[in-house]
C-alpha cells in the first residue's frame, strides 16, 4: 500500500507543479484573507453581496500535501467572482488570480477529485485492515480454544492452519495457545476437597 500511496503522490505532484503558478497564485490569496480576523471578516462581508451556495471557509494548503492543496483549491474556487471584487475594495490587496488561473485551478481540481477519493478509500481500507486486526488478535485466540476443545480437531487443526496464518512465528503461537489451553484448565478443574 505504501508503495502505491507513493505512486500517486508523485503523479499528483507532477501534474500540480505543471499548474505551479496558479496554484501560487491561489495560495496567496488565501494567504492573504485568511492571515488576520479583520481580512477574515472583511472577506466573509464581501461574500454576502454574492448568492453563494456555499459556506466553506478558506483553507491554506501545507505545500508538500497535495490532498491539502487540492482542499484549498476547491475551498477558493466558488469564491472567485468575491477575490477579484475584493481587488477593488482593499488597497493593500493588489493581484487577484487571473482567469487563466481560475480556470487551471479548476481544471486541476477535477482530476484531483478522483485522487483524492483515491487517498480516502485506501486510509479507509487501512483502517478497517488495523481495527480487524487488533479484534482478531483478541477472537483467534478464543477461536483457537474453541477448535481445541471440540473432540473432533483438538490441536491437530491448529498446528496444521497456523503455519499458513502465521509464517515463522507460528510454532510460537501455537504454543501461547496451547498455554492459554492449559491456564484454562487448570482455572476451571474441580480443586480437590482436602
């Protein structure tokens, strides 16, 4: 997985360097608005003159994240019509990004979008991957215990399965089960009456 996960990193950011000033472009703008609570408020004021079906705030990327940039692409891009507004009512803000830039961003986004779904099945899979394997490490053994006590298996079916469950380390588990084996019974024999 962590090669894969490598894979695409590289591949997004080759496509993102091909855009790389528009991106910069992009980035300090959002630089720009998100850098005090006036300019933050002044930008949220600017957006009410426009009828937007959003309400996403503006998120600054950490450069070397593409996942980040492509979030602060589309948290920029349905704003575009409020930062080349804002050209004109902020002296100090001086370059919107130009059209172009808009227009690559977007383009970029896109393709980005199926990366970045990408990206989450895979932290998704991952994740499922860690939770089932802590459970199992927990219900094997009680699986194991199981298929000890019924008469037809006994150890036989363990030390034949863990092998091709465990690798190496499977006479080492075969053992701590058959000590979990023994600790069970001895924890439940009938003590002697004397």
């Amino acid at each position: 997985m962590k090669c894969c996960a490598h894979i695409l990193n590289l591949i997004v950011q080759q496509g993102l360097s091909s855009i790389q000033s528009a991106v910069d472009s992009i980035r300090e703008s959002v630089v720009y608005w998100t850098a005090t609570p006036k300019r933050v408020e002044d930008f949220e004021d600017a957006k009410d003159g426009f009828s937007l079906s959003t309400n996403r705030k503006l998120a600054l990327d950490c450069k070397t994240r593409w996942n980040s940039t492509y979030l602060m692409l589309m948290s920029a891009i349905v704003y575009k019509d409020v930062f080349n507004r804002l050209v004109h009512t902020d002296k100090n803000y001086k370059q919107a990004p130009s059209d172009q830039d808009w227009l690559l961003a977007k383009v970029m986004s896109e393709k980005l979008k199926l990366f970045n779904s990408v990206t989450e099945i895979k932290t998704m899979a991952t994740s499922m991957i860690e939770k089932f394997d802590k459970y199992w490490s927990v219900i094997h053994g009680v699986l194991a215990v199981a298929t000890i006590l019924d008469p037809r298996f006994k150890m036989k079916l363990i030390e034949y399965y863990f092998p091709k469950l465990y690798g190496d380390e499977s006479s080492k588990e075969v053992e701590r089960i058959r000590k979990l084996t023994y600790d069970l019974v001895k924890e439940y024999k009938p003590h002697d009456a004397k």
